[in-house]
C-alpha cells in the first residue's frame, strides 16, 4: 500500500496559523474534524508543534507520532523522534497507512508541500494578530468546501469551513 501525505492546519484571515507558541482561538468543530482525518494514521511535526500540545494530550492518542528536530539529545515520551523531514516521512511510510500527515508548524508544512497530494485547511472568518503563518498554496485548487456556501458557526461563535485542496491539474 503507498502512503500519501496531507497537510492539515487551520488558518485565520492573512494566514495566521499561530502565535505565542499556539492556536489564538479556540474551534471545537476543528479538533474533531482535525482528529477525525488523522486517528489511526501518522502524524508528522516539528517539535515546536509538540511543545505547543498540552501535556495531556501528548502523544496525539490512537495516532503515530513523529517528531522532527535536528537536537540528537531530544525525547518526548510516545513520540518518535526524526532528523529530517525525510526521514520522518520514511518512518510514517513503514507503517503502511494510507494516509499521514504533516501537521506543523510552518516551516515543516513549507517543507512537506512538494511531497503532499492534499491539504485539509480550516479557514476561520477571523482576524487575529499572529507570528506564524500557513504556507502558500500556488499550484493547488480547491477541490471541495464544507459548506457548499457560506460558513458554519463554532460553539465559540468563530464562523469557519473547510476546504479540500488538491494539486492543480490533479
């Protein structure tokens, strides 16, 4: 079985993806779409991304975790760690699932985009002052938008959708 790999993130307007060290906004709705794509698959991260999960929910459960990081030295009790990005994506590719995904932070998602054949990317009507930010996605389309038109409402009031990218020309 060939693995393909996906990036997954949520942006606000401007492509904010984080700041601080985490997520400015809090979309429930999110997680569980987050977690519903990647249980039982791979997970791929810089450790920033790691450090940024509280520790209750490190490791991701039900999930491979693989950290990038080129500190030799550094441990993260369930997580696996990777020198490089292709090693991480060798070491997701062993365990035969169909699918992993990249899932931070910026610099990793940058990285991954040539090797990916889908972005999942949340997008929240919000603007939010930010210090990282989602990576360009010249030569992808939209492949789908959940919903169709308009905005779903967050329990926290933020309005967002989803929206499938694939590789133009795919």
């Amino acid at each position: 079985m060939t693995t393909r790999f996906g990036l997954i993130w949520a942006q606000a307007r401007g492509g904010v993806i984080g700041a601080d060290g985490g997520m400015p906004w809090h979309v429930p709705e999110d997680l569980r779409h987050f977690k519903e794509l990647t249980i039982n698959t791979p997970v791929v991260m810089g450790r920033r991304t790691w450090d940024s999960f509280p520790a209750r929910f490190r490791p991701l459960p039900d999930r491979r975790n693989i950290v990038v990081t080129r500190n030799d030295e550094w441990a993260g009790e369930g997580a696996e760690r990777a020198d490089s990005l292709d090693s991480a994506l060798d070491a997701a590719r062993e365990q035969g699932s169909p699918w992993a995904w990249v899932i931070g932070g910026s610099q990793l998602f940058s990285d991954a985009l040539a090797h990916a054949s889908r972005l999942e990317v949340t997008e929240l009507d919000l603007d939010v002052a930010g210090d990282t930010f989602a990576p360009a996605v010249d030569g992808w389309r939209v492949a789908a938008v959940e919903p169709a038109h308009g905005w779903h409402t967050s329990s926290s009031g933020i309005r967002y959708r989803f929206l499938t990218y694939e590789p133009e020309g795919s």
